[in-house]
C-alpha cells in the first residue's frame, strides 16, 4: 500500500522568504506525486504533478517540486513567498493504472503554510 | 463551467438523524470520490466510483453508502448520524483517460455537524 507523509503541520515564512513544505512517500512501485492547495473554504486545487517524466516538475504560481526516488521525497518549493500564498497544501499519491483500478489518490496529512508581512 | 458541484454546503443534524449529500459533475468524468477532511487527519477517502452501476469502499466506508445510477450523479448518504460524523466532505471527479495521472477536481465542500 502506498501512504504520503508531510512534516510539519504548520509552516511560517516571512514574505519573500523560501518556501519549503516537505512530502515523503511509500509505494512498492514508482507512483505519481500531486500537490493540492486548499484556500479558506474552498476545495483543492491542483498545483502540479509528477508522472514519471521530468523529476523536476514546475507548476502554477510559481512553484516547484523534485523528485528524488532516493529520498523517496517530493519537496515543494517556491523561491519568494507571497501573502497570497498563504493556504493548506496537500500532497497526495496514486499508482498505476494496473495497480490502482479505482485511480485513487491517498493524501498527507496538510501542512499549513502561513506567510509574514 | 459549473464543474463539481455540492449540495448542501452547510447542514446541521440530530444524533440518528439521515440525510443525503448531493454531488454532480459536468465533465463526463468516469472516476468520482467522496473524501471527508478532518483537523489535522488530511482527506480520506470514503468511496470511489469508476462508472455507472460500480462503487467500491475506500478507507473508511463505515456508516456510509453510496449509489452511482449516471455518470454525473454521486449521492453520498448517512445512515443514524454519529457525532464521529461530523466534518468537512468534499467529493471529486477525475477522468479515466490518463492513467491515473489526471487531475482531480474538487466541489466546494459540505461541512456536516452532528449534535
């Protein structure tokens, strides 16, 4: 079974400043990787994904993650914070089509990001 | 673009009270999800549909059923709601013609209170 850990549940960053929200994984076989972003409110949103192309993926707003099949990580970053960028984000798994019929997705836990004027 | 859409957004009920939680899609999604999100616990999943006439339990059913007569609706129903119940259920739809590499797509949620 696959599963997703966030470290961190909260994370506070100053505008301008980095921002690093930490995901590690367990799959038995090479996954897909998602993070979500979540506004007071409303439902997720997606921010970009990994599907076993670039390990490198950018995504919207400015945001990226790697993908190191090593670390078993999928870090997400952004190099400025912005106040608009404060929100939950998620980051969630799912397997192939041949080990996942169902294509579900299992999520983390969330890490709250806030962000500092 | 209407999406998923969700209904009720808010609703509050009595211990043992049912009630059903609407969902619809306008995408001609094949795969939809009811999650339920909790404090600190992240989304998960309830149960998943991958067409018409075929749903399956996902990690925590108990409590929980489900129908899937279209491809566009996926009612989630209560049965003698517990307090345990209470919480925030957001229901999804993907396509099934990526893999599983497509992007879920989310309602706006129904927070549920059970008093």
């Amino acid at each position: 079974a696959q599963s997703v850990t966030q470290l961190g549940s909260h994370v506070s960053v100053s505008e301008g400043a980095l921002v690093l929200l930490r995901c590690n994984y367990s799959s038995s076989v090479p996954p897909y990787l998602f993070w979500y972003v979540q506004y007071p409110n409303q439902g997720l949103q997606l921010l970009l994904k990994y599907t076993s192309a670039a390990t490198l993926v950018k995504g919207i707003n400015g945001f990226e993650a790697e993908f190191k099949k090593s670390e078993t990580s999928f870090h997400l970053t952004k190099p400025s914070a912005h106040m608009s960028d404060a929100a939950e984000y998620f980051c969630a798994v799912s397997l192939p089509r041949s080990y996942n019929q169902g294509g579900k997705l299992i999520f983390g836990q969330g890490t709250e990001l806030s962000v500092k004027p | 673009n209407a999406g998923v859409t969700q209904t009720p957004k808010f609703r509050i009920l009595k211990i043992g009270q049912s009630m059903t939680l609407q969902c619809t899609q306008d995408m001609n999604h094949n795969y939809m999800y009811w999650y339920r999100q909790d404090p600190g616990m992240g989304l998960k999943l309830i149960y998943y549909s991958v067409g018409a006439g075929i749903t399956d339990k996902g990690e925590v059913p108990n409590g929980y059923n489900v129908s899937r007569s279209t491809t566009e609706d996926f009612p989630l129903r209560l049965e003698l709601a517990a307090p345990s119940q209470t919480s925030v259920y957001f229901c999804a739809s993907r396509t099934s013609g990526q893999g599983n590499t497509g992007e879920l797509f989310f309602g706006e949620g129904s927070r549920l209170t059970v008093l």
